[in-house]
C-alpha cells in the first residue's frame, strides 16, 4: 500500500515514518518517532533524490512503484550518504538496473567505503556549480561539507525551486500524515525537535551551516520549497526558519532565559535549585528551565543550553570531583562546541567540597568565550534559611548580567 504525497505537480515525497526506533544514531530518543525523506520527479526522465533507512525500505519500494506507474527509474540523485539515506540504495538498484546514480566525488568514496555495489550502473560525479537537466527541470548543485558529514551536497532544482538540502532543515518527529511546514502548529508542536536535532546532530558544525547559507544566498530567492532527508518541508515562512538557524549556528541565545541544570544525590541540590528557581521568578524572570541532569537525556539538556542565554551549574561533590552525569554533560557541551552563554555555579558536598572549581576550570580553559559570573553559592550538605541571603546575591547577579 503507498502513502505518498504531492510536494508539486510533478514532485512526490514518497518518504515513510519510524515509531519503532527509539534511539536516533542509537543515542537520541525519539519518543515521537522520526521520518525519513526520499523525493521522486517526473520529468522526460524519473529522478530519485536520496533514499531512506533499511528498516524503511518496503514502504519507500512500494511509494516508488505506485508513483512511477509503469515507468523505469533513470536517475539516483544521492545527495548525502549516511546510512538512514542510503541504505535502501542497494534495493533500489536492484530493482531498476537502467538507473544511474548522481553525487560527488566524495560521495562515492564514501559510498565504497559501506560496500554499496555500483557494478553495472552509469555514476556521474558532479561538482559545486554543475548543472544537470532532466527534461524540463534544471538542477545545479552545491557542495555542503561537514554538515555533518564530510561528504554531502544540497540540489537545486532551477525550475521548481526546490531545495534538497539533505540533512539541513530536518528534524525529529514522524510526519504522520503531515508534510508542509504550515500544516502544523511549529511553536506548539515541532520547534523543540527541531532545535534538539540541529544542534545534537549538526551543531558542532555552526560554521560550516553559515558557509552552506552563505554560498545559497544568491539563490535563495528562487527556493520555493526546502526538501529535508528528515521533518517537514517547508514552502512558507522561511525568514523564520533561517533565523532560527542563524541562531544556532552562531551559538548565540534564542532567548534571554535561565537554564538550571542539577546534579543531586539526596535531594539537598535539589532543593538548592528548587530554590533559586523561585528567587529568579519572583524576582521577574519567570523564564526559568529546571532540569535534574541524572534523569533528562544528555539531548534535551544540549537543546535547552542552545535556547537559553544563562546557564547555572548547581552540583555536589563525588570522590573529590564533579557528579559523573554533570561532568558528562559538561563535556557533551565541550564536543558540541557550545559557547557565548553566561554561566553561574552552585556548588555542594559535605566535605572537600572541589565540584565549583572544576566545573570553574572546564567553562573557562576548555570551552568558548563563556561568561562565568563571579557570586557563586557553596552549601556544606544541606541549604539553611542562614544562606537565604546568599541565594538572593546569585539570582540578583543573574539578572543584572541580562540587562548588560
């Protein structure tokens, strides 16, 4: 049975949805699952652009026939070779010998690199700049590398303007009958699995995200549609979506707000956090994230320090260090490369108590122009109503570092 969509007279999403892997790249839930792209256009030729994860592949098959109707399979454009895209190619071939297949020179290294068998079909590489016709539809090409992998490229098709952008623009989150980016609520339902796949899966990369934008930039204005190997397409509103990765990509705040990230054995940091909570918010800033970093998956707690401008460190001591999750997440932090945040630090423990000056040492020696205010709140085992004063000074700090 097919289930595919139109994205334009001769275009067809004829992707599938995945609610049976829990773990993105084995690593990041997805609770609300996760799609995979594939496009097909008819043209004088028929175009595939890219495929879809193997666990996918009987319902990509099935979307492909309904939609060719008949017609053989001229042309594979693979525009990124990670295996949740490519992985069905094999079958794909196999059932349409005749076609040819399209990507760069490191595409196909990579493609050998995974054993996928290329005997017996035409392989053209294209480089940044061709362009290839396939009846009345023009494509041209631009290399995207390093987001995220060192292979991929994005296409253009001249003619209808749409974007295959490959893995920029996409997302978690099954499509489940959706498609178009203005047939969903994004601020309600989908911007928060945006962020959190950008930034987890792209986001080291901010700087070659800006590079891919800055060479589309003169032909943005032909795009009419971005096509993503994950998530929605969109076709409207796209101010919005580049300014969000504007954001991300330069690793600058969406918005002015407190992230509060806890490390607690008995409840006492907790409770610290708790605290300082309710200060901030009674004090106005009632833009405030608690999370408990032992229980929130290290890919909420990164989406969340992408949103927000403030950060507060608030851990116990453990055999002399930092508690194992929040040194974890310092160091996820660290690989991500996120920087330009404000950052303050609670620190606990019931004696030696060291977590303020390493968490200190990791902001400020292994990471990226991170603002480390200089209050910092220290409780001996248990927070008393004697420090309450102190936990004023910490949330007065906060906030005057926001009107700076």
């Amino acid at each position: 049975m097919h289930i595919v969509r139109k994205v334009t007279d001769d275009l067809y999403w004829i992707g599938a949805n995945d609610h049976r892997l829990t773990l993105f790249e084995n690593i990041h839930p997805i609770p609300e699952g996760v799609s995979y792209n594939a496009y097909v256009l008819l043209d004088e030729q028929t175009v595939l652009f890219d495929t879809v994860d193997w666990d996918a592949c009987r319902q990509m098959m099935e979307n492909l026939e309904y939609v060719l109707d008949g017609r053989d399979l001229d042309v594979v454009v693979v525009n990124h070779w990670e295996p949740d895209h490519a992985a069905s190619l094999q079958a794909v071939l196999a059932r349409y010998p005749n076609a040819k297949i399209v990507s760069t020179e490191k595409g196909f290294m990579i493609c050998r690199q995974f054993g996928f068998r290329t005997e017996g079909h035409e392989t053209v590489e294209v480089k940044e700049g061709d362009t290839m016709s396939f009846g009345t539809h023009t494509v041209t090409f631009l290399e995207a590398p390093m987001v995220h992998w060192p292979e991929p490229m994005v296409t253009l098709d001249l003619t209808n303007g749409a974007l295959f952008s490959a893995d920029a623009f996409g997302s978690f989150k099954a499509l489940d009958g959706k498609l178009f980016n203005d047939e969903v609520n994004y601020e309600e339902g989908w911007i928060d699995s945006n962020r959190r796949y950008l930034v987890n899966i792209v986001g080291k990369y901010g700087p070659h995200i800006m590079k891919l934008l800055g060479k589309a930039a003169p032909v943005l204005d032909q795009v009419k549609f971005i096509c993503p190997l994950h998530g929605l397409v969109w076709r409207n509103n796209f101010d919005y979506l580049l300014d969000k990765y504007q954001h991300w990509a330069t690793y600058e705040p969406e918005e002015k707000g407190v992230l509060i990230v806890y490390a607690s054995m008995y409840g006492n940091t907790e409770q610290v956090a708790q605290a300082l909570a309710l200060e901030l918010v009674e004090k106005g800033m009632t833009n405030v994230q608690v999370r408990d970093v032992s229980n929130t998956h290290v890919s909420y707690l990164i989406a969340d320090v992408f949103r927000y401008s403030h950060i507060v460190f608030a851990s116990c001591t453990y055999n002399l260090g930092i508690f194992p999750p929040m040194h974890n997440f310092l160091l996820d932090m660290k690989a991500l490369n996120v920087q330009n945040r404000t950052c303050a630090i609670v620190e606990s423990g019931s004696w030696a108590i060291r977590s303020g000056d390493l968490i200190h040492d990791i902001l400020d020696k292994e990471m990226k122009q991170m603002t480390i205010l200089n209050e910092r709140l220290s409780v001996a085992s248990h927070l008393h109503e004697s420090e309450t004063e102190d936990l004023s000074i910490l949330a007065d700090s906060i906030l005057d570092s926001m009107r700076e």
